[in-house]
C-alpha cells in the first residue's frame, strides 16, 4: 500500500503538467466544473464539501479514486499564505499505521474558484466526524479510562511509536483531529491528518505546552516527539474529564493558570483518577519537557510496568512581587510574558536595576541574576537605536523565561517557526517591516541560546545568514531571499507567477511559460524569482547571477535567458515557445550590442526560427559563442578605417574643386601635351613621306 | 640672399661633366648643323619663348606648342636638309613670310590646341570628381546604416566599441 502511495506521489509532475494554465482557464470559464480531475485517476468534487474534515482555512471535498481498491477519497485544498509540510508529507506517506489517516497522493491542483493553482492532500476517506466538535473551546467527555484504554490509548501508544521511528512530529493530536473509525477494527480511533498546514497552526493552544501556545499559529515550528506526547496528554485528559474547570478562561488565561498550577491542575483539578491512568496522565502532563514521559516511559507503562509520578518541580515564585504598570508579578515567566505589553516600563524595571534586585532578593536564584547580568552587558554593547526596549525585552525575557519564543512587538515565534510565520504574514497584509527588525538585530540568538536547543549553533548561522541577505540589496538577497531560505518548502511568491504555486525550478519555468503563453509580461524575473531560483538552483543561477543583476540591459536579458535555458537543458524539460517568444519580443537590447545591421537581422531571424521549436537553450547558444561578437567587432573597426579613408578622399576632391581655375590644369596640359606630340608625330611622318614621294625616292 | 648666391653657385656647380659635355657637343653640332640649327632658331622662336613665359608646372604646355611647332619646322627642315646648298636653302625658307607664317601658325594651334584639350579635360575632371563625391556620400550612408552612426568614428567608444555614455551629463 505504501509504495503505491509513494508511486502515486511520484505522478505529481504529470498533474502538474496537465493544469499549469489557471490564467487561461479563468478568462474560458468562470464556472466552477462538478468535478476535477486531479491527476488521471482522482476526481474532486467542489461542491461536494466536507466541513467537518475543514482545517480553519483549508477546505475539505470529496473526491474519488478510480482503479482504487478504495475509491473514498477526501481532498484539503490548502491556503496559499500557509505553508503546507511537504517536506513531512515525505515521511508521512511511508507511515503504514491504520490509526492514521492514509495519505493518498498530494501536488499542485488547477482550482476554479478563484482560478489558481493551489497545494492538494488527498487522503482515503475511512473516517467519521472527529470526537469533539473542533469550535468547541472547552471540551469534556467524560469517558471511563477503561473504555478508551484499547480504542484510543493503545491505537496512539502504537502511533506515536511509529511517528518517533519515522522522525515524523505530528503537531496535532487533539479530540478535534481525531477520528471515529477508520482503518482500525471496532470502536478504534483514527488521527487526523497533520500535512496541509505549518506543523500545530490549528491545535487550540490548551493542547500545547505553555512555551508553544504563546507563539502565534503559523509562528510554532515543527515542534518535537515531547509536544506530541503533550498534546496526547491533554486529549486523554479531555476524553475522560467530566469538568472543565478552565471554562470561560481566555487563552491568555489558561496559559497563565498552566504557569502558576501546571498543566495538570489546570484541566483536571475537578476530576479525580485514580491507578494507572492517574500515572499516565501525570506523566504525559509534566510542563516541564525534561520530566516529561518520553516514548520509552510510556511504553513501560503500556507494559504494566508501573512507575511513581515524579513530583513536578514547581516553576519558580518570588517572595514578593515586582511591579509593572500598577500590576504584580511573581513569576518571572508571567513578567517576561507581559514585557512585550508594555516594553517602556519593563525597560524602566531593567535599567533601574528594579528586576536585578528582585530577582537577587524575592526569587533569591544567583545563577539567573548572573545571566542577567551578561545578557544585559551583552545587549547594551549592541546598537541601541531605535525600538532597544523591545529587543532589551526580548533578551531578558529569555533570562527570565528560557522556553519562552520571541515576542517582539506583534511578532510570537519560536526561532524555528520563522520561515513559516515570515511567508504568512507577507502573503497576509504585506508588512512585514518587524520581522526586517528581527533580522537586522541579532536578539533572536538571545532566545535560540537560552533554549539550549539540539541545533542552536544551526539556527544561530541561519540568522547570521538572514542578516547578512538583509542588508544587501541584490537582486537575490534582501527580505525576498530570507523568505525562501528560512521557509525552504515556500511556493515561489512572485507577483508574476501568482496565480501559479511553483514549489521547485521547473515548476517555475512552467508557470512562466504558462504566463506568456496568456500575456507577455514586463518583465520574466523579480526579486521573488531571482531569490526562489537562487535558494532553489545555486548551481543554475549563481554562475549568471552578475549578468542578471547588472545594470546594462543586454547582460540582464542574457543572464536571464542562460539560466532558464540552463534549467530546460538540465532538467530535460519540454519546449518552451512563450518563453521563446518573450526573449524575442525584448531582444533588442541584445541585438544592440552587435554592430553590424546585417548581423542583427540574421541573429533576429535565427531567433525567430528558434521560437518555434521553443528551445531555449538553442537560443542561448547563438550568443554563446565568443566569435561571433568578435568578428562583428573586427568588421566594425574595418568599416570605421574605410570611413575615415572615404572622408579623407572626400576632403582631398573638395580642397582640388575648391580653385576651379587650377582644377584638371595640370591633367589637361598633359593630356594635350600628347596630343600636340601625337599630331607633331602624324605631321612630321607624313611631310616625310611627300617629301620623299616628290624627289622619287 | 647670401644663401641665395651660395644655392646659385650649387646649380652651376650641380651641371657636373656630363653637363659640360652635353653643351660642349650641342655646341659642336650647331656649328656643323649651322642651317639647321638657324632654321630651327628662328622658326622655334614661340616655342622658345613660351618656355621662358611659362611657369615650370605648366612645362607641358611647352611641350605641345613645341611638338606642333616643331611640325610646322619639320618640312623646311627636310627641304634644308636634301638641298646641296644648305645654307641658301636655310636663307630662302626663313626670308619666306610663308615658311614663318607656317611654322608660327604651327605653333599657334598648338597653344590652341592645348587650351582646348586642357579646357575638355578639366571639365571632364570636375564631372568626374563630382561623381566620385556622390559615391563617396552613398557609401558613407550604406556604412552608416549598417555600422551605425558611431562608425564615423567622431565618438568616444568603449573596447567593446560602444559610444561611452557620459552619465554626468544625463543622470
């Protein structure tokens, strides 16, 4: 089943080929087809909507498998501004676990409504509703653990255990993802899906730890096994409680309760559970993900192995309070949690030394005074600039609260859910002013170092490398780089392109084709183009990168056509005659750089003739070769001689008709000269020969 | 002017042996060929004044008047030349207003002859250059239009031959 799964993937390109014309279907039919095709063997239907497998902004349609032993399928089509995990869908598709949702296939589908392309899963629909409504914010279940233990417990032990051996996070265990029937036998649950969506966007932040739920949903990352185990813990939680003892809480308010109680008191302080399950709960509860079970602990329990619940560590609680506008605070958490609120008065707390003192006399913790101290030495050798409160808050919050992800200003990610965050904010509202903030100063490294996490060195040199394209103002660094390199499973985000979803090279050579086959456009390549194909294709680009960026038009056409003509050769692709035909509309500034009038028309003519047959690469050839500028060149300079030389002469015929009197005097007294000698000659041989007739010679 | 005697002195100077030969036997060969030699005195007289009045560059000129003149001699030459008495034969020819008018008419269309011919060619010559003017422009123009203006070479030009845009003056 998998490797159909895996053949089914590989058929991507063949979908793709057949629907990369969204601009022309659009102005054809504005109508919404009952049914699309897919590839050759799935069909969706968009007016057959399934709203209860919806997943916030991607929508859910019915669709159907032809050839298929199950021919039930569901489609998510998803949300251009959110990332899908394609990277995860990789992964997930090998999963052969029937507690799981199957993946069938995914890729680029033509969607009519509007008409653009957009990213597609489609799974095999052998689910039902999930267990709870997903709008329901506080949900209770009330389930005896004894019926859930074989039904739920054990089908997502053996799912988890598969997920950790695939290195696969899910991100989004909880009741509303999770599924009555399915591929397991009798009442047995299914997990939803987990691809069409950055990893955790949808989960309600009651499923997730504290340091995870206070980063905005596409902010989140991939997250770890230990947040799956998290969430796994709060839906067993939720399906067997009878209260809700967070209810009418905001999110805020739940976060701020998990700070002060933990997270186990926060769900369950009005149930009481008793025995294995009473273990298993407070073990997969652990806020703290060091005393967390991990997959072993879990297993061991599964086993009948019983172990005694850790005693949690409680966080820290300051003696006494410090204040913040009029307001108190004893746990450092909560008071780096509010900075970002109000950064000018934490800034006042910092400075006058207030939060050093507190720290050192009500929390009484040396080792955190000390690294305040450094971060803030640290910080204050930095530029302070504009907004420094906001970045001195971002650095002592991660004193104060190492898990916590960066709040700055609007901005709530964890350092590894950048990319993701970046892409959705862009394509959102288009500002993106705070994140140019974030990586033109260097307080994300404050966050990535107190975190302590397995690849802060890694994240630290993705920064570093952000900051670096940020400042430079190359057609393939700027903000428009950082997008493609912090979120590499990004569809390009051109303008050009934009009712296209190109997620490699030769997709983005299809839409431009696609693109000039409807209109030609201004111009092939941007910012977006040049960034995507250089973070996609260094290999390609890199070498024609100073042709494209350079200044005179003929380098920039060049450099374009080399690299498209580089990918069409590489990649074996098809013809391209749009694309052609673009290159030759704006040849010009090309056939400019050739001296010779002739040359330029029979360059254009083979150009044309090349149009046709759509290779590209045939028409880079034609200025590849060194020679044929040269010769132009030697031509040019030949001609200038022979123009100066004719100028020479014409000057030389005036200076002469200049004095008509003298002009041709010379000549014609010689001409006469000869003449006179001629006749004198004709005169003398003729006297001669009278004289000689006369005295009879 | 001291320059001037010294340049003198190096032309008489310049005549060398072969000069001083050269006159020595035109000398004898006058005193031998006296008839002749009187005839051809007097009846080349135009030519030997029109080779003092014209100017060196027009040498040519001379050149036709004496070819023609020396026609009009050539008769009279040959008659002294078969007579037993040259002398008298010489006397009779040159006390004949008709031998005179003869080789002086000779001489006369000779002059005319060349201004004629000189006037023909001169007109042809400016037809002629005025033509080649009208090649030179269209050919000027066939290398414009396939060069470009820049191949009359009056612009500075980059090494790859391209004129150099000055960006100070359009930003």
């Amino acid at each position: 089943m998998a490797e159909q799964t895996t053949k089914e993937i590989q058929t991507e390109e063949d979908n793709e080929v057949e629907n990369n014309q969204p601009q022309q279907s659009a102005s054809h039919d504005k109508q919404i087809p009952s049914e699309i095709r897919f590839n050759k063997n799935i069909k969706i239907y968009p007016y057959q909507r399934l709203s209860y497998l919806d997943k916030g902004p991607v929508k859910a349609y019915s669709a159907e498998g032809l050839n298929r032993t199950n021919n039930n399928l569901f489609a998510l089509v998803c949300d251009r501004r959110l990332t899908p995990r394609r990277i995860a869908s990789q992964k997930y598709a090998n999963m052969r676990n029937l507690s799981l949702v199957k993946l069938v296939t995914s890729g680029k589908i033509l969607w009519p409504d509007p008409a653009e392309e957009k990213y597609c899963f489609i799974y095999e629909l052998t689910i039902s509703k999930p267990l709870i409504e997903p709008t329901n914010k506080y949900p209770a279940m009330g389930r005896k653990p004894e019926d859930i233990i074989d039904s739920v417990v054990n089908p997502m032990i053996d799912l988890l255990t598969d997920m950790a051996n695939k290195d696969l996070v899910h991100g989004e265990i909880w009741p509303g993802n999770i599924f009555y029937g399915g591929g397991g036998v009798g009442d047995k649950v299914t997990l939803g899906e987990c691809l069409c969506l950055p990893a955790s966007s949808n989960l309600p932040p009651l499923y997730e730890p504290v340091e995870r739920a206070l980063a905005a949903p596409e902010g989140k990352g991939g997250g770890s096994l230990s947040d799956d185990i998290y969430s796994f813990g709060v839906t067993l939680a939720v399906i067997m409680r009878s209260n809700t003892p967070e209810k009418g809480m905001t999110a805020e308010e739940i976060i701020q309760s998990k700070i002060e109680k933990g997270s186990y008191t926060t769900l369950l302080k009005d149930d009481r559970f008793s025995g294995a399950i009473l273990e298993l709960l407070r073990g997969l509860l652990y806020d703290d993900p060091n005393q967390r079970w991990t997959l072993e602990d879990i297993q061991a329990w599964q086993d009948g192995r019983r172990l005694s619940p850790k005693q949690s560590s409680p966080r820290i609680k300051a003696g006494r309070p410090i204040l913040m506008e009029k307001k108190k605070y004893t746990r450092p958490e909560l008071l780096s949690i509010d900075f970002v609120n109000y950064p000018v008065e934490a800034a006042k707390i910092i400075e006058n030394d207030d939060l050093a003192q507190w720290i050192d006399r009500a929390i009484e913790d040396k080792t955190l005074k000390t690294k305040l101290e450094g971060v803030l030495k640290e910080i204050n050798n930095l530029d302070q600039g504009t907004d420094f409160n906001h970045r001195l808050c971002v650095a002592v919050g991660s004193v104060l609260f190492p898990e916590m992800p960066v709040l700055y200003k609007s901005l709530r990610f964890n350092p590894r859910g950048f990319g993701k965050y970046m892409t959705y904010k862009y394509l959102d509202n288009g500002s993106i002013q705070e994140f140019t903030e974030v990586l033109r100063n260097y307080f994300p490294s404050f966050v990535i170092r107190s975190q302590k996490m397995h690849d802060s060195s890694a994240l630290n040199s993705k920064f570093d490398a952000g900051r670096n394209f940020i400042k430079q103002t190359k057609m393939n660094m700027g903000l428009e780089r950082c997008l493609y390199y912090f979120n590499p499973e990004c569809q390009c985000l051109s303008p050009i392109v934009e009712k296209y979803y190109p997620i490699t090279p030769e997709d983005l050579v299809e839409a431009l084709e696609g693109v000039c086959a409807s209109r030609l456009p201004k111009d092939i390549f941007d910012r977006h183009i040049v960034s995507f194909l250089s973070s996609k294709s260094k290999n390609n680009i890199d070498p024609y990168m100073a042709d494209i960026t350079a200044s005179e038009p003929h380098r920039n056409y060049l450099g374009r056509l080399r690299v498209l003509a580089t990918l069409q050769r590489r990649s074996r692709m098809k013809p391209f005659p749009s694309i052609a035909k673009w290159f030759l509309k704006n040849i010009d500034p090309l056939l400019d750089r050739f001296h010779d009038d002739k040359k330029k028309k029979l360059v254009k003519k083979e150009v044309e003739r090349l149009v046709y047959k759509g290779d590209l690469a045939k028409i880079a050839e034609l200025f590849d070769s060194k020679s044929i500028f040269e010769e132009d060149l030697g031509g040019f300079y030949l001609s200038m001689r022979q123009y100066k030389k004719l100028d020479e002469e014409k000057e030389k015929l005036l200076q002469k008709m200049e004095d008509a009197r003298t002009f041709g005097r010379e000549s014609g007294a010689q001409v006469a000269s000869l003449f006179g000698l001629g006749i004198a000659a004709i005169v003398i041989v003729i006297s001669a020969y009278v004289n000689f007739l006369k005295d009879g010679l | 002017m001291a320059k001037k005697k010294k340049q003198k002195k190096k032309v008489v100077l310049n005549i060398g042996f072969q000069g001083w030969l050269f006159i020595f036997a035109s000398l004898i060969m006058a005193i031998v060929f006296m008839a002749s030699t009187l005839l051809l005195l007097v009846g080349m007289l135009p030519t030997i004044i029109a080779a003092l009045i014209i100017q060196y560059k027009y040498r040519s000129k001379v050149l036709t008047i004496g070819a023609l003149n020396f026609a009009g001699c050539f008769p009279y030459l040959l008659n002294i030349w078969m007579s037993q008495d040259r002398v008298s034969a010489m006397l009779d020819a040159i006390s004949n207003p008709i031998t005179i008018i003869v080789m002086y008419g000779a001489a006369g269309i000779g002059y005319v002859l060349n201004d004629f011919v000189t006037k023909a060619v001169k007109v042809m010559m400016m037809q002629s250059a005025k033509k080649r003017l009208e090649a030179i422009e269209k050919e000027k123009k066939n290398l414009e239009d396939r060069w470009g203006r820049k191949v009359r070479g009056d612009l500075p030009l980059d090494e790859k031959g391209f004129p150099i845009v000055d960006n100070s003056v359009n930003p």
